[in-house]
C-alpha cells in the first residue's frame, strides 16, 4: 500500500508539523503520476487534506489543487475554493516577505471564484467572496475596493430579487390566472437575475407575445439559436435594458451585446442582418461605458460565445488551408513528373514558321496562341483572330463565324436588374433628395452630360443605330469608349465596396457610386453589345446592388422609426373646432412636415426595393427570390405605419384614428389639412 506505514505513523503524532512534509512527500509523488490520472487525483487531494493541517504546509496543499485542476479541468471549480483557504492560511499566517505576493494570488482567486458564483445563480456566495475580497484588496491594493464593492453591491441585489422572483413564483403556483404576478416574476428572472432557464418555467398562453416567443428562445442561452433569433434577442434585450433598473439595465446590455457578438461570428455575409448587428453592438456598448464601475463586467454570458465561434473556425479554416496545400503541392509534383516525361515535338528545319494550331472537338480553338470562341466574328475587335496578330488585318482564325452568330455577352437587356427610377434614389449627404430626381436623370432630363459619359451622349446609340453597328461590326472609337466605361463601372464599384457602410450617409454614397456603376456598365452595353464582360462583372454588381439595397431599406426603415417618434409629440399640438376642421395652422404645418418626412423616407426605400429586388416588383425574370429580397418583403408597404401611444386618452384615440386611418399593419400616416379632418 502506497505511503500505508508512513500515513499511519503521520497520523499517531499529536503535532501538524510532520503532516506539512508528508504533504509535500505525496505531492512530489503526485507530479510524476501523469500516466494514471486517478492515482494522480488521490494523490493530490491527500497532499491537500495534509497540507492544510499546518501554514508550513498550506504551500504543497495549495499546489495540489493547481495540479489537479490543470489536469483535470471539469474539477477546477472546486479545486479554486480549496485553493483559496490555502491561500488565505499564507496570507494571515505566513512570512511577512510573502503577504504581498500571496495577497494577489489569493485577490485574483477570489475575484475568479466569486464572478463564477454570481453568473452560476449563487449571488449570496458570491457576496460573501467579494466581501472576503475587498478585505484582502484594501490590504495589498486599495485601487481595486470600489470596484469589489459594486460587484458586491450587484450580488446582493440578486440575492433580494431572487428573494422576490421566488415569492411571485409561489404566488402564481397557487393563483395562476394572476397575470400580473407572473409578468412580474419573469422579468425579474430574465431581466435582473439573468435566469430565463428559470423564466420559461412561468411562460402562459395568455402572456404578451414578446414574452412568449422570446423567454423560450433566451432559455437556450445560445445554444441552438439561428441567426435571425440571435438578432431579435439582441434586440429584445436592448429594449428590456431601457425599463430595468441599474443592474437589470447592466445585465440586459450585457446579454444584447453577446448576442451580437455570437450573430456577428456566426454570419459572415456583409448584407442588412450583419448592418443592424454592428448598429446595435455600437450602441450597447456605448451604454455599457455609461454604467459605471463595476457594471462594465460581463454579467450575463452565453453558453456559446462569439469567441468561441472564431476560435471554431479559424481552427477549421486553418485545417482546410492545410489540407489545400497538401492538395497543390500534389498535384505540382504529379504535373512536374508528367511534363518531365514528354518530349517536345522539334519544328520543321529551316524555317520559323509556326505549326497551326489542332482544332478543338467542340468547345474554343487557338489561333496564334490567343482563345477565340467559335462564334467570334470577323470584326475589327476580333484582335488576335487575324494574320500576323494585328487588330482587323488577314484573314478570321478557324472556328470564326462572322458577327450575325455572336450574341452579346453584356448588353443592358442582359443586366439582370432594372432600370432605377432615380426619383426615388437617395443622394449622398449634402445633396437635394426633395427635388424628386438624381444626377443621372437631371442630365437626361436637361441634355447634359451624364455622370461617366465624359463629354458623350449617354443616348446616342438608338435601336436603329445599334441594330447597324451589329451588323456592321463596332468602331474602334466605340469599343474603345465602351471599355473605358466599363473600367470606370469597376472603379466606382470598387468605391462603392471600399466604403464601410454604418449609418444612413456612408449608405447614401456608396448606393450612389453603385448605380453610377449601373449606368456606365449599361452605357458600354450600348456602345459595344458585343464585348465580353470582365470575370464576375455582372456577379459583382448585382451582389452590391442586393447588398446595399438591403442595407439601404434597414437603414430607412430605421430612419422612418425616428421620424415617426418625432410626430407623436405634436398630436397633442392639433385640435378640432366646432366646425371639424384642424388647427391652429402652425401646429398642423409642423404635424404635416413630419408626416411628410416619414412619407418621403417610404418613397426612398421603394425605390431602392425596385433598384435591389427587382423580384419584389414584379419586373424580373428571376422566378424565385433570394433570401434578402424574402426579407424585404417584409418591410415592403410598412414604413407609413404607426400605431396609436399607449398612453393616449379615450378622446386623444379617437382624434388619432380620424387623423390617421387604420390600416394594415398599423394607423396609416398622411398628412391634415388645416380645413378639414
């Protein structure tokens, strides 16, 4: 038996002092048992259970529970209490050399053990290891006790609204048609005590509709949540945090910011979810630096974290990347191997005339070392097609079938989305959206230049004019203006791109650098219908398109909220006379341009709808629509809605239902007149 004489004879002694170098002798035992991890265990807890006997050996009893918590992490918890009597047995009955070392090994522990407590629903032990805390802090380091006494200020706050939380619960166990009651005790749970586990328990069908679909969801903690949920938590959490108290608000902020950052780490796709993410994380975390100290703490994480997405896949990102390489670096040496082993065909002697190329079974053919595809005719822009690789000399290379069988590649029929009713187009900062048009349809409108045209007109090329310059081949000026235009499409694109779109004028901007794109892709379209687009022309803009467009309507949308808050305020500014008309006028006039406002802010999100989801109108060949457009959808018709304040009067109801009619969705917004109802 293992120390079975030695442990006996330790044990007959009166006196502490031999079982601290016992301790020490099984925790030397201890560190070399690596192998048989439950003899190791063993060994360390009774290094531990002799160690904390005597102060001489508080240091072997302290270092057992390093070790084991190292090795075995699912008792860490339990290891880290342990390990804090024998700190706190160094720090008050060690060497005076050790107090300031060992004190802030035992603050740390402390302060570790404690936040564990208070995040594992136990906030009156969490109280007590502050408590312990702040005493060992204003020994060792003074800077840290306010800190301490806030977070044990929010422990024992916890520890009174569970107090209340579970009396409620009782209360609606005995009663449960009391909604008030259970409404209250799930707040509380949720909002104060972060315990929707707790909350879900409580949840009724005559419950409001926020509760009953979010209190489940927020149960799950972050496990198994799709991303849209985790968006609306966020959300839900960032509107509870406005009706909390300090440390219900704390803790609301908190559990929107996590969820922010797990929908952020999960969604990769910069489009309109990943825009309302970003906004609402800025604003959280603004709210969380008003808080104070001590409240800065997360103090309500979830059970799956953004980090630990990112850390799940750069692992799994670095693992393809690996195997990626391995995949290259065979398949160089297989190619390297197989070249090494054929001969290359020697050239006719005496000549330095080029073998022609072999004629391909169906697909392109080379001709002087240039792919042209078997419709490529014999047109000045054929290029390499003729002798001796000069532009429009000799004669069309093999496979070349003359101009009637080539089919555009890029013309504006072939753009796939609509032509953009500028009208509606929001303009960047700065600019007049009230004059009811945009850059592009000003030049038209007036017959000047438009934006990318560069001195031309961007209609000169009619049907009549297109359908000869088809038959006839296209001018080298032409094609030369029609590449210069689409190069400038991919520079205002690339601006577009570049732009880091967080609020409604960075949006503004780059929509308008991406329509200005449209239109110069749609110009070198009818300058030269037979050029070849560039790789992932058309993909890329119709990816920014969706994107932005996206972005844009969630930017309106919220837009439109603020504007319609600004126009509840001045309802009660109007009244109705005797003779049914509203007034005074400059009541009405300010009501009217707020109103007007909302509406403008409607007309612009329609029209950047037509712009990025085509599908939505009813003008694209597109029979399915993607998943943004579907979201869309949703907002599509609604920015004009409003629904009457809660605290409204019987008679102030009445008048805001004649002022704005019901509607779907809501009251329809629109404006008075002084004059009538």
């Amino acid at each position: 038996m293992l120390f079975g004489p030695e442990a006996a004879r330790v044990a007959a002694t009166p006196g502490t002092l031999d079982d601290a170098a016992f301790a020490e002798k099984v925790l030397n035992v201890a560190r070399t048992a690596d192998k048989t991890p439950g003899l190791q265990a063993m060994l360390c807890l009774k290094a531990y259970e002799y160690g904390i006997r005597h102060v001489t050996g508080a240091t072997a009893a302290g270092e057992a529970m390093k070790l084991l918590g190292a090795k075995n992490p699912r008792r860490l918890a339990g290891c880290q209490e342990k390990l804090i009597a024998a700190l706190d047995m160094r720090f008050r009955q060690g060497p005076a050399g050790e107090k300031s070392t060992v004190g802030r090994e035992l603050l740390d522990v402390l302060l570790t053990v404690a936040e564990r407590k208070l995040r594992g629903h136990k906030p009156d032990e969490a109280e007590d290891l502050f408590r312990q805390a702040a005493g060992v802090a204003g020994l060792i380091d003074r800077s840290q006790v306010a800190r301490i006494h806030a977070r044990m200020r929010i422990a024992a706050h916890r520890e009174q609204a569970g107090r209340r939380a579970a009396a409620l619960a009782e209360a609606v166990a005995k009663d449960p048609g009391d909604a008030r009651k259970r409404n209250d005790a799930v707040l509380l749970y949720v909002v104060d005590l972060d315990h929707a586990g707790e909350a879900a328990k409580l949840v009724a069908a005559d419950m409001d509709e926020r509760l009953r679909t979010y209190v489940p969801l927020a149960a799950q903690n972050g496990r198994d949540v799709s991303e849209a949920s985790l968006l609306e938590l966020a959300d839900w959490y960032r509107d509870l945090s406005g009706r909390a108290g300090p440390v219900g608000r704390a803790t609301a902020l908190h559990k929107a910011k996590n969820y922010c950052e797990l929908y952020l780490a999960m969604h990769e796709s910069v489009d309109a979810g990943q825009l309302k993410a970003k906004m609402i994380l800025g604003d959280v975390q603004g709210e969380i630096g008003k808080l104070g100290l001590g409240y800065e703490t997360d103090l309500a994480p979830l059970a799956l974290s953004g980090e630990q997405v990112k850390a799940a896949k750069a692992k799994e990102k670095a693992a393809e990347a690996k195997k990626l390489a391995a995949a290259k670096a065979a398949a160089k040496a297989a190619a390297k191997k197989s070249s090494s082993s054929k001969k290359k065909p020697a050239g006719p002697k005496g000549t330095s005339k080029k073998p022609a190329a072999p004629k391909g079974e169906a697909g392109d053919v080379t001709w002087q070392g240039v792919s042209a595809s078997p419709g490529a005719g014999k047109t000045p822009t054929a290029g390499k097609g003729s002798a001796g690789g000069k532009p429009g000399a000799g004669k069309a290379g093999p496979g070349d079938k003359g101009p009637a069988e080539r089919k555009p590649l890029f013309s504006p029929e072939g753009i796939n989305v609509p032509a953009v009713d500028a009208a509606s187009s929001p303009r960047p900062q700065g600019q007049d959206n009230a004059t009811g048009a945009s850059r592009l349809e000003d030049s038209q409108a007036q017959g000047r230049d438009a934006p990318g045209t560069h001195g031309r007109d961007a209609r000169a090329t009619s049907a009549a004019g297109r359908a000869t310059l088809e038959g006839a081949g296209v001018a080298p000026e032409a094609a030369a203006q029609a590449a210069a235009e689409a190069k400038r499409g991919r520079e205002q694109l690339k601006k577009a791109n570049a732009i880091g779109v967080l609020n409604l004028p960075q949006w503004q901007q780059a929509w308008w650098l991406t329509l200005e794109a449209k239109a110069c892709y749609e110009r070198a379209a009818g300058l030269d219908p037979q050029r070849a687009p560039a790789p992932g022309e058309l993909a890329a803009l119709n990816s920014a398109l969706e994107r932005l467009g996206g972005m844009g309507v969630e930017l309106l949308r919220l837009e439109a909220g603020k504007q319609k808050a600004a126009v509840v305020p001045l309802l009660v500014t109007v009244r109705k006379d005797e003779q049914g008309h509203w007034g005074p006028p400059a009541a009405v006039a300010r009501l009217n341009a707020a109103v007007d406002a909302v509406l403008k802010t409607r007309d612009q999100m329609k029209g950047v709808q037509a712009a990025a989801f085509p599908e939505l109108q009813g003008r694209d060949a597109r029979a399915t629509p993607s998943a943004a457009a579907a979201a869309m959808a949703k907002t599509k018709g609604r920015a004009d809605r409003i629904d009457p304040p809660a605290n409204l009067s019987a008679a102030g109801r009445q008048a805001f239902g004649e002022l704005f009619p019901p509607a779907a969705g809501g009251h329809r917004l629109r404006p008075i007149g002084g004059g009538g109802g």
